[in-house]
DNA sequence: ACAAAGATTGAAATTTCTCTCATTTTTGAG
DNA sequence: CTCAAAAATGAGAGAAATTTCAATCTTTGT
C-alpha cells in the first residue's frame, strides 16, 4: 500500500533470533497502526493483523498497550536524537543549535511523517519523554541565555511551549513542508526573545548552509 | 462534592420545556465527566449516572458521544467569547486586546478548570471550533499588523501556534496561577513579534489596570 | 381532571475488545 | 536430520460498552 512505510525496529533485528524479529515487527506495526488511528483507537487485533501475527502472539511480548507504546517511543527517541546530537556536535551558537535541531526533527517528521506522530502521543503516555525531552533542550537554552541570545526566564512552561510549537506544525501541516519547517524555527526564535528580523535572517541562513542539499 | 461546578446549560436551561432541561442536565454532566476523566475514557453510563438519569435517555438525545461534545463545546465557545468581546469593546491597542483576552480566556480555565479543558479537547473532534477560533484571533492579528506591533506574517501556521501556547498553559500548571497566565501572554506575544522587554511590561501593565481586582 | 403526547426507564440483546491456554508449528543447536 | 525448546496460533471465555425498545411514568394543553 505505502512503499514509503519504515521499519526502524525490523531493520535493527534483522539478524537477530526469532523472538526479536518478532517483537521488531510487533513495533514497527505499531508505529503504522497507532499513527493511521490514534492511539487511543487501535485495538491489540490492528497491531497484529498489520504484522501478520495471530491476535494472541502480542501477549507473549507484552501485557498490553501502554507497554508497547513504551517500547515505540523509546526506541523512535533514541533513533532521532542520536542522529541530531551527532550533527550538533561542532556547533556552539546556541540558537543555531535550537533552530537545526528543530529544522531536523521536523524533516524527519516530512519523511516519516509517522513517528513524529506516536512521539507526540507519546508524551502523554510515557512520563520519560516528556523529561527526556527538557533535558535535551535545557542544556541549549541555557547556552543562549550565557550568550545572550535568548532573553527569558528558563521554566517547565517555556520548555513546554518549545515542544507545542513542533507539535502544531505536525498537526497543521502533515506534509511538512520547507515553509512549516521555516515558520515553526522563526517563530521558536521570537518565543525565545530573538526579533521578528534575527529570527527569519538566521533561519534563512541555517538553511542555506546546512540543510539546502535536503529538499523534500 | 465540589461547590465550585458550575451549571451553565441547566441555568441556560431552567425555564424551558422539560426535553431542554434534561438535554441542559446531560451537558452539564458532560462537562463535569470529560473533564474529569477525558473524553476519550468516558462512557455513555459515566454521564447518565452522574446526570441521575437512565443510561437510555442519553440516546433520546444524541447518536453518540461525538454530538454531545459538539454541543457543549459550541456552548462553551459562546459563553466564554461573548464575555471576552464584550470586555474588549473600547480596547484599539491589539496588543493590549490579544494580551487581554488570552488572560481572560486563562482566568476562565482558573476559576471553572473543567470548561478550557473540554474546549481544547473539542479542538481535534470538532473542527468548527478550530475555525471559530481562527476567526475571532486574525481580526486582531491584522489590527496589530496595521498599528505596526506585530511583525509577523498572519498564517494558518501561527493562529495554531497562538492557540497551542493557551493550551500548554492549561496542561502544565492546571492550577492557572497568576504567574503561568503572565508567561504565556509574554510569549504569545514574544512569538507575535515584540521584544522580551516590551512584552513583559505590556503585561505588567495590562494586569495593573484590567485585572488587579481579579486574582486567585 | 383527563388524555394524548412526550419523556424516562432499565432489562436484555448486541457489539466489541481483551486475555487465556491447549494445541500446533517452527526454530536452531547438536 | 532430529528433537526438545521456543514461538505462534486462534477459538472461546469473560468483561465492558453500546444500543434497543416495550413498558411505564410525566408533562401539558384544554
């Protein structure tokens, strides 16, 4: 049906012993199914049916829904982060870091548009997200406040909003295009304290100097 | 159990023929379970039982639970705006009217928790909320534009990061505190353009003259 | 006060999932 | 290839909701 669906989880037990080949694909259907339905909608039979496993296999891997989604989230996070965090390395500017790390997560989100959408909803579900989440980004904000790039006050809100900007520009533009990539930066910037002026002259040059060879 | 509920469609209701008073009840009830259990949770009987009423009147009156929340989220949305536009007659300073509704709009989720949390909830079942929402905000947007405060461009995009903002407020600190209700409208306005320092004194100021009487 | 229309009731049929487990099939080490 | 261990199966019991509806009660206009 969708030659563009990834299998993240299959991939990384492909060689692996058949009980992590299945649980690869238990994960990998959950992706699929909890993006297509929400995750409050799909039933235990829809992750199975998608894997092709018979509706009593899920319990002899998990006890239940919250458990599996536990599972996805982490291992989408992980996945996405590191990839991030390696590029970031070289960087010191702190709102460049925030604005490529944003630009990043959001690409991703375009070409697989799927898991920004389970880490979403994760973050209701699973408490860790949520703090893994502020960790990653306080570091960044703390950095542009010694800078003095970012001029407000550090809190859970602030941190919150951040995560909510990314969110809605998942909802309001699921194709994600260049210019929800660019609007959602700009306006990260302006939360931060950055003018209307700053803010759209960095992203414009992020995107010229690290992410022009990555077009949709 | 808790004083503080209030009964806004069995008071809207209270003259009327007995069939608008019972669909006033279910309403009522409505709010009081979505919001105290998520929508998502709630069952048919949840809000019959709390109605007092027979868990086979709910369906003299609606298919399913979708309609009920469409019918107490229109309510909700034009009890809480009228209120606000009415307050906002005299105000020609859009940063001022944006600054001065969104602390209203948080005062209402303070006082009755119950009302913003059911409306944002309706946000993603009921999509003429979204563009009610979308409707009452670019009025104000543009009259910022013109007057030359806000330097942003009016989007789609924006209107949701705007409405986002008002909903991590009502996730992160459901208490509402004063100090959440500051820092939101800082940043909602950081992200439409002003400077940290602006922003913060247009709050400050705002809360001086318009709501100094209105704390917790 | 009366009766027809309107509204409510709650038991029971129906639907929809979850979760178990005896049985069958597959796996992979020797 | 063999076979014991591991994994998968899917029918069905059980739990939890939804929805229906014939019977009953309440309202309201006259």
């Amino acid at each position: 049906m969708n030659s563009s669906v990834h299998h993240l989880f299959r991939e990384q037990t492909a060689g692996k012993k058949k009980r992590e080949r299945t649980r690869g694909a238990l994960l990998d259907s959950a992706i699929s199914v909890f993006a297509s339905k929400g995750y409050a909608a799909t039933k235990i039979t829809d992750i199975t049916n998608h894997a092709e496993l018979a509706n009593g296999t899920f319990y002899n891997y998990y006890d239940d829904k919250d458990a599996l989604l536990h599972d996805v989230a982490i291992g989408l996070a992980v996945e996405i982060t590191s990839g991030i965090d390696a590029e970031l390395q070289a960087l010191i500017h702190a709102p460049t870091r925030v604005t490529l790390a944003t630009a990043r997560c959001l690409q991703i989100a375009r070409q697989k548009p799927e898991w920004l959408r389970v880490l979403l909803e994760s973050l209701f579900v699973v408490p860790e997200m949520q703090s893994a989440a502020v960790k990653y980004l306080r570091q960044d904000l703390e950095l542009g406040i010694e800078q003095g790039h970012f001029t407000i006050e550090i809190n859970l809100l602030l941190v919150n909003q951040i995560l909510s900007l990314i969110r809605t520009a998942a909802i309001v533009d699921p194709q994600m295009s260049d210019i929800t990539i660019q609007r959602t930066c700009e306006g990260l910037l302006r939360l931060l304290g950055l003018s209307s002026k700053k803010s759209a002259n960095l992203v414009a040059r992020v995107f010229k100097v690290h992410l022009e060879h990555c077009d949709a």
